[in-house]
C-alpha cells in the first residue's frame, strides 16, 4: 500500500514538472506573442505613417491633409465659418538642384519646411505634395487671417537659407495661391484645385500671392486646353514658319532673314507668340518646338541655297535648349542633314538667357563656336550685367531690341543707346542688326550710325515662306537690272 501511495506521489511530482514546464512554455510563448502583437503595432504605426507623411520632409502628405481639412470643413460647416488653403511653390528650385545636386536640393527642402512649419499655428497642416511644392490647410481661417499667414511665410524666407554646414547660402522665393472654403469651393479637392490655379496665376504674373477668382477656373482649363493643342501641333505640322528679311544698311550683299513660329488654331484661328511661345516655355514644349523650327528653316535655308539665293536664316533659341546634353550635337546633325555651311544659319539667344547661367552659357558657346556656326546675342539692352561678359563670350552679332529703335528718330535718348551699342560692337568686332525699324526716320538714322543690318517693317513685315520666297526673287531681280 505504501509502495503505491509512493509511486502516485512519484507520478504527482513528475505531473507538477511538466505542469510547471508547460505554463513555463505558454508563458514564453504569451511573451512571444505580446512582442509579436507590439511589433505587429509598431510596424502597423510605421506603415501608417509612412503612408500620410512625405519621407523626406516628415511633414503630413496629400492624403493626411485632405483627412484633416475633411474634419475642418464640417466643423467649419456648423458654425458657419471659413476655412483656407495656401498652394505654396518655391522659384527656381530647379536651379539649386542642378547647381548644388540633390542631396544638398534636399537639405534645402527640410531647411524650408522647417522655417514655414515655425510660422503655423498647432492646429494648422503643412503638408510637402512633392518636388518644391508645399500646401496649408487653415482652419477657423478668412481671407484677412490669409494674408496675415502669407507675411509670415514670406518673412521667412527673406533670409538666404544655409546648408550643410552653412557652406551654401540661398535666396528663394515662392508664388502662392489662396482659396477659401466655402467661398470658392465646398470639398476638399476642389479647393486644392482652386488654390493651385491661383497659384500659378501668381507665378505667371510674377506676384508674391493670388486669391482665387472664379474666372481664373476657366481660364486655366482654357489655358490646358490649348496646351494640348499646341503639343499637337508641334507634333503633327500644325505650326508654319514666317520669314522677316534683315537688309544691309550698305553694300549689295543678300538679305538674310529670321525665322518667325506662327500658329494659326483651327478653331482659334491665329494664336499670337506671346501667348503660346510663353505657355511652351512653362512646359517644357519650347523644346521640341525649338527643335521642329531649327529642321524647317535649316530645310529651307538649303532650299534656298540651292535654287542660287545664298542667304543665311536665324533662328531663335530657348534658355531651356542650352540645358540639353544633346544640344550641340543635335544643331551638329542639323547643319550635316542638310549639307549647310556654318554661316548658313545664325543661332540667337536672348541676353536673359546668358545671364540666367553664365557658366553654362559660355561653355555651350564654346562648344558651338568650335564648329564656326554664328551666335547673336537677341533683345541686347534689356537684359543686365552683360557687358563684364560680353568680351568673355564666343558670339558674332548683337540684336538691338526693338524698344529703342521704333520711332528712335524722334527720341535722342534712344539714339544715344544705339550708338552706343553699335560702337560698343564694332570696337568688339561683332556686327549689329537692329529691329523695329518702322519708317525712313528709323532707318536713316541707323545707316547714319553705321548699324550693319535692319529688320523692321520699314523693310518688311513677315511673310510666309511662298510670299518670302518672291519677295527674295523680286529683290535679287531689282539689284542686277542694268
């Protein structure tokens, strides 16, 4: 008896072992799996957030922002009150990305998010939605509160930003756009519509800030249609080239002409270059268009040429297409399609454009120099800080613009710049075409002054290829009659 009371007491110690063992192994394995749901929860919090904030700023993104300004607006909604919305865009972001690289474009960026971010209120959202463009959401917000919030920013920007390790010191500005709620628009990505068109209405117009204004809807969608359309007819031949002839002042040498881009709209009818050569400069379709007119008048240059009219043909460029890796040798491949010489066709570029990168400019010059094709320097005497290098810069010709010379004969001032210029030129051995010359006052004024070439419509207006064509032959045949 004994003996079995034993060996049950026996068993019962090696069942309370195991028992032991047992909540030993479920304790463990409830540790493993509170660390597994504290993980699963960390991860879960991470991928959260990963998902409403932008990686590289840590701000809120588009998704949290609409999230908040949702809750803003129906509280706004009870109590009958206005909400904001601020469409922020930094100006020349892109020059600091291609002058100091990317990483330091970044450091910018946080630089930038960190001063605005100091301006707002708690309650307030700044979120980055990508590039350099950043938005705020204003609850509890009018229009007066607006421009209040907008001082603020601009304020902070006023002092050059510094980066990595205060080697870099940075000016930036930013163009803003404001629309309210429920002024403007009664949902969320309506009004982040509404506050991006008036924000691109103030970079085009060169303002600090723009409130949103019902027509500027319509505008914009008018403005995106005809983008389209442009791009199309960049694409499809829809565009046609002028010619405005240059005339010697002295000598029987040949006329040469500039190539003028005109689009006449199916439905618009004629759309004048200074709407859409502007709207191709904002998006990047000056490029291909540059490119379509640089083939079409180095076609009909050589056309030209080899029906015995040895005339040369300029053609205008974009600060955009002297940022090409392929520029050079594309204008290369141009002149050997079409069996050109390099005096056939004038390169010119505005003097905006060469104080715009210096540098760049010149190294792109060199380059084109290198194959003797002649540069002009367009629009000389609106531009700044030129002249220190002028003397550095590999061009062949100066360009008066044409708000000195129309109508210079009734205004000494205007003479007195031209002379300058031409004097200025000559002593540098440049040669000198001046435009705008609209009667006999203009252009005896310029022969007077030893200015090389006119254009203007004195000598003509532009004509298309056919009318510019006979016009050429006309002249030709008036020079060698007897």
């Amino acid at each position: 008896m004994n003996q079995k009371i034993q060996m049950l007491q026996a068993e019962l110690r090696i069942l309370e072992k195991k028992y032991q063992q047992l909540g030993k192994e479920v304790e463990i394995s409830n540790d493993a799996l509170r660390q597994r749901t504290l993980e699963l929860e960390r991860q879960k919090n991470i991928m959260k957030h990963q998902a409403l904030h932008d990686v590289l700023t840590g701000l809120p993104n588009r998704t949290l922002l609409i999230e908040r300004a949702q809750q803003s607006f129906q509280i706004a909604r009870r109590e009958n009150a206005c909400c904001c919305l601020l469409m922020i865009d930094l100006n020349r972001f892109k020059e600091v990305n291609d002058t100091l690289g990317y990483y330091k474009g970044d450091l910018f960026l946080k630089e930038v998010a960190q001063r605005f971010r100091l301006q707002l209120r708690s309650s307030d959202t700044l979120a980055r939605l990508g590039g350099d463009k950043f938005i705020v959401g204003l609850p509890y917000t009018n229009a007066t509160q607006a421009k209040e919030v907008i001082k603020k920013l601009l304020r902070t920007l006023a002092s050059p930003l510094t980066i990595l390790n205060k080697q870099h010191a940075v000016q930036i500005s930013a163009s803003m756009g404001v629309a309210v709620f429920p002024e403007d628009a009664d949902h969320v990505e309506d009004l982040i519509q509404c506050a991006e068109v008036a924000m691109y209405v103030a970079k085009k117009d060169k303002k600090t800030a723009v409130f949103y204004q019902s027509d500027m809807k319509r505008d914009s969608e008018a403005r995106l249609s005809l983008v389209g359309d442009l791009k199309y007819a960049i694409e499809q031949g829809g565009l046609e080239l002028y010619y405005q002839p240059q005339l010697l002042t002295k000598g029987d040498g040949l006329p040469s002409f500039e190539a003028l881009v005109r689009w006449n709209h199916p439905t618009r009818g004629l759309v004048f270059p200074d709407m859409f050569i502007p709207m191709a400069e904002e998006t990047g379709l000056i490029n291909p268009m540059t490119w379509w007119i640089l083939e079409e008048a180095s076609a009909q240059c050589a056309a030209w040429r080899e029906a015995g009219m040895q005339v040369c043909v300029s053609v205008n460029l974009s600060a955009r297409n002297l940022k090409e890796e392929s520029f050079v040798r594309r204008v290369r491949q141009c002149f050997e399609r079409y069996q050109l010489p390099p005096e056939a066709i004038v390169l010119e570029i505005t003097e905006s454009m060469l104080m715009d990168d210096p540098q760049q400019a010149a190294e792109v010059l060199h380059s084109i120099d290198a194959m003797r094709v002649e540069v002009s320097i367009d629009d000389f005497g609106t531009g700044y800080s030129s002249l220190s290098y002028l003397k550095h810069l590999k061009v062949d010709e100066l360009k008066i613009d044409r708000s000195f010379v129309m109508g210079m004969h009734n205004n000494e001032n205007d003479i007195v710049i031209v002379r300058a210029i031409i004097n200025l030129a000559h002593s540098l051995g440049l040669r000198v075409v001046a435009e705008g010359a609209e009667d006999q006052g203009d252009w005896d004024v310029l022969d007077n002054l030893n200015c090389d070439r006119v254009q203007g419509y004195f000598v003509s207006r532009p004509m298309p290829v056919q009318q510019a064509t006979d016009w050429l032959k006309t002249w030709i045949s008036d020079k060698i009659k007897p």
